[in-house]
C-alpha cells in the first residue's frame, strides 16, 4: 500500500464483522486496520493520512462513547462511523451530537458504509490540511525572536506603532523595524493576513490572559 493510502480502523469486538469489513474495505482501495477492543485501537500508532474508524457501540473493554470522546481530543483528523446491532436514540444523539460522520444499524448495506466512510476520509483530509497548516504557523512563530513576538502580539491588537513603542519602552523606528521582520518571517503579505494567523495561535486569547493575572 501506498503511504499515502487512507487507513479505515474497525473496532468491533464480532470477528465476522471485522473479517467482512476488512474485506470491504481493502476492496475499496483503503487500507483496513480492525481492533477487537478499544484498547488493541488505542495501542497503534497514529496515521499520517487521511483516516476514519468504524467504531461498535458496545465494546467489552470501553464504551464506543467513551472512547469517542478520547478520539475527538486526541486523533481530531479521525472522524468516527458508529454502528451497533440495536437501536438506541439516546446514544444515536449524543454520538452525533459529538460529531459521529453516521450512526448504522447492523445489518447495513455496503453502499451505507462506503458512502460514510468517504465523507469521512474527506473530513479527515481537510483537518490534516489545517493541521500541518498550525504547525507550520507554530514553527514560523517560534523563528520570531521574544521582542518581534511581543510586536506581533500588540500589533495585532490594534495598536499603532507608536502605541506599541509606548508599551514596550521603545523608538517606533524600533517598531517598525520589528514589524517588518514579523511579515517576513511570518510571510504575511498584509496585516489582516497576519491578524488572521494571529488568531489561529490564539495570540490574541494569550495577551489577555496574561493581562488578567
């Protein structure tokens, strides 16, 4: 398999389920991973790729919404198909609610499933997108020397130069030559551009903490 090739976790503690949605799956052109237990799926590694897990309701060692719920803080690239032998509004709602793609009832048509797990693997795509999109804001972020970071943090706020200068003690020649520096390493071709990578830091949310304490 490529490395590039989605993976499709199943967690169902029925071997025929497990066997059956293997095979589907690899038909499909993905590749299966199937776990009898939450904790068999918890020990494996996380995927670089596009994912999505098929995930039983009832488990004998953790309960699907459980373990859903560590996955939604843990793996957020790894959207979750539920399915389960019985009905069961309650939990349908609070899977869904939790962000589940679809909630199946066995026996489930292969077409259900496909269609479920390719929506998925679309959500997983795009939060992988965004996630190596933060890293990358994180990692040029940290290249900002302590000084350019404070500009870039007041900057943003709204404060012009000379305010910034104001509160931190210096020239606004000074700030503009930190401001400058801040565009370049952040490669922010304007300033709402920069205000917008401000707030997918949380830049803004940390400046105001720091200012509470």
């Amino acid at each position: 398999m490529s490395h590039e090739t989605p993976v499709v976790y199943v967690v169902d503690d029925d071997v025929s389920v497990r066997e059956s949605l293997e095979l589907l799956i690899r038909s499909a052109g993905w590749q299966p991973e199937t776990c009898g237990s939450a904790q068999e799926f918890l020990d494996r590694p996380r995927p670089l790729v596009p994912n999505c897990l098929i995930l039983d309701v009832n488990l004998p060692d953790l309960n699907g919404l459980d373990l859903q719920r560590l996955v939604s803080v843990e793996r957020t690239d790894m959207p979750i198909i539920f399915v389960t032998g019985y009905a069961d509004v309650p939990v349908t709602v609070k899977a869904m609610k939790a962000g589940a793609v679809e909630f199946l009832m066995k026996p489930f048509s292969d077409e259900a499933l496909l269609s479920a797990v390719e929506q998925a693997l679309d959500r997983s795509r795009t939060a992988l997108v965004l996630d190596r999109e933060l890293r990358t804001l994180r990692d040029r972020h940290a290249s900002l020397s302590r000084r350019e970071q404070e500009v870039m943090t007041l900057v943003v706020s709204g404060l012009l130069n000379k305010q910034v200068g104001f509160e931190l003690g210096i020239s606004e020649i000074t700030v503009k030559a930190h401001r400058g520096q801040v565009m370049r390493k952040m490669m922010a071709r304007s300033l709402p551009e920069l205000v917008n990578m401000a707030a997918r830091l949380s830049l803004s949310d940390a400046r105001r903490e720091s200012e509470r304490r």
